[in-house]
C-alpha cells in the first residue's frame, strides 16, 4: 500500500505533501505558482510543498484521497 505524508506548518505557512520517499529527494524546482516540486535522482515527482498555505485557526481541514485506475 502507497503511502502518502502530509505536513502543515501553521508557523511557516507550508503544507507539504510526500507521496515518496523523503530521503530520496535529490532536487527542488519551483514552479512560479508558490508551489515547489521535490524529485529524486531520476527526476520524478516525489512531493510537492505549496507556500503561503494556510488555514483560520479556527477551521477544521480534512485530507482526501481517491485512486484513479489508469
């Protein structure tokens, strides 16, 4: 089974998102949308970090996944 880990830094105001393995991260690339991409050696998307994220205190924020079959 995949698994998928999911960062919020209420200080920082980054969600970041792995659904691979952190370690393996070789590179970032910054996409210009306050989203960064993290890839590993072969140059795949392991992850993605979106800036400036954040969420009312107050507010309760869920996570969803859905497969695809492709």
């Amino acid at each position: 089974m995949a698994e998928v880990k999911v960062f919020y830094d209420r200080v920082g105001n980054t969600l970041t998102v792995w659904f691979g393995d952190p370690q393996e991260e070789y590179v970032c690339e910054e996409t210009g949308d306050e989203v960064i991409l993290m890839k590993d050696k072969s140059g795949h998307v392991i992850g993605f970090e979106r800036l400036n994220f954040t969420v009312a205190e107050s507010e309760q924020w869920r996570v969803a996944f859905e497969t695809v079959a492709v």
